[in-house]
C-alpha cells in the first residue's frame, strides 16, 4: 500500500515537473521572441535615424548633436518641421560653425528653388500644350481689391506671358497710361522664358510695345523672368496671366484691372 502511493507520488510529481518545465519553456520562447522583436525595432529605428542623417549630409556627431538639442528649448517652441540645419546653425557655438551650416542651407535651399522653378516652368509649357484655351485655377476666386487705385508707396508687380497673350499687351498698355502708377515702380515678369535664353527676346518686346527706355535705365520699370516668383507669392501653380499685385508697407495685394 505505502508502495503504491509512493509510486502515485512520483508520477504526480513527475507530471507536475513536466509542466513546470513546458511552461518554463514557453515562457523562454516568447520572451526570446520579445527580444528579437524589440532588436528588430531597434534595428530598423537605426536604420530609419541613419538615412536621415544622410539625407542631410550631416556626421554622426552633428546629428547626434542635432538630437540632443531638440530635448530642450528648440524642440519645445520650434515647429516639428524645422530642419536639422537650422537647428545646427541656431545653436551654432562658434562663428565659424554658424557659417558652416549657413553656407550648407543656403546651398540646399538654391538647389530647392532650381528645382521648384525647373519643374514650374515645364508644367506651365505643358498645360499651354495640352489645355491652350482653359486656365488651371479660376483667379476670379483669388482675393483681390475691387479698387484699382495705386498711390505713393505702391510697387507694381505684373505676370505676363511674352507670346500669344493679347491681354497681356493690353494690360501692360493700361497701368502704363494710368497716372497713379507714371511715379511708381514697376516689376513685370514674364513666366513664360528662361533666363539663360530669352533676354533678347524680352529687351525686343520691350522696344516692340514702347516701354518707357528712361525709367528703365532708371529701374523704375524692371523686365524680369519670373524664375518661381510668381509660385513664391501664391503657393499655387497659376498658368493664367495677366496678373497684377500691388506691394506696400500693408502687405501683397492683387489687383483686378
């Protein structure tokens, strides 16, 4: 009898052992599973910081700077899109290294814009290819001043295209014989040439349509390519021209003629 459940003892206990040890392994298995998985995490957090470092041509140790610094004040009061390169060089912590970084933004921001206005300036040639008779955004629902008037203060901007644009002559001819606008300056851009080609074209259709020969040798009327000014003032990429603005201390205003 004492043999028997002695041997009852032992198989319990043996089955009891048996479980300890299978939950123990499973346990093991999913904590090893846990800690691949947060090392994936890891990893892939590494490689995601890395090629963002690369992205701004910046060393391990200036990023690591770059990070360090955005856990206080730059990275409470700066919106979440400040550029590590901004952050860098307003915490530069000599002349030298906020020139370093100075150079290296003012580089990145040209070849922005180089590449902005490139692409602005294929998408206006072909949305005149392919639409020659439809405007890409209604300006009639552009802000504008039913008041026409200019006074002193005023600078004239005026978008116009060079070719096949009646209404761009005409509107040109119109603030030309204004009063108001004979003592003010004037800025006209033509956004549909390009500054390494076209400045001959551009001095021909001055001379074709009059432009006033002593207020541009003055600077009073400036004949400008437009190189992304237009897309820098309205954030949209307008293809409808004529278009007028009027600058003053109040700010940019458009103008409807």
């Amino acid at each position: 009898m004492n043999l028997l459940r002695i041997r009852r003892s032992s198989r319990s206990y043996c089955l009891l052992l048996c479980c300890l040890i299978s939950i123990d392994a499973v346990f093991a298995t999913e904590l090893k599973i846990e800690k691949t998985n947060i090392q994936k995490i890891h990893e892939q957090s590494l490689r995601e910081d890395n090629t963002r470092r690369q992205l701004w041509s910046l060393s391990e140790k200036d990023w690591a700077r770059y990070k360090t610094l955005m856990q206080g004040i730059r990275g409470s009061i700066s919106p979440a899109n400040i550029s590590p390169i901004e952050v860098l060089g307003t915490h530069a912590r000599t002349t030298r290294e906020r020139q370093k970084y100075a150079e290296t933004w003012a580089r990145m921001r040209h070849d922005d814009i180089v590449g902005i206005i490139a692409f602005q300036q294929a998408y206006n040639k072909a949305f005149s290819t392919l639409y020659p008779d439809e405007q890409i955004i209604n300006t009639a629902l552009l802000e504008t001043t039913a008041n026409t008037a200019f006074k002193a203060g005023d600078r004239v901007l005026i978008f116009i295209k060079i070719e096949k644009c009646a209404s761009c002559v005409d509107i040109v001819s119109h603030i030309m014989r204004d009063e108001a606008v004979k003592k003010l300056p004037i800025d006209i851009y033509f956004i549909d040439t390009h500054h390494l080609t076209d400045d001959q074209k551009i001095r021909s259709w001055a001379q074709t349509h009059q432009i006033n020969r002593q207020r541009l040798k003055s600077g009073q009327i400036t004949l400008n390519h437009d190189k992304g000014t237009l897309y820098g003032l309205t954030k949209s990429m307008i293809n409808q021209v004529p278009l007028v603005y009027k600058v003053n201390s109040e700010g940019l205003t458009q103008v409807k003629y």
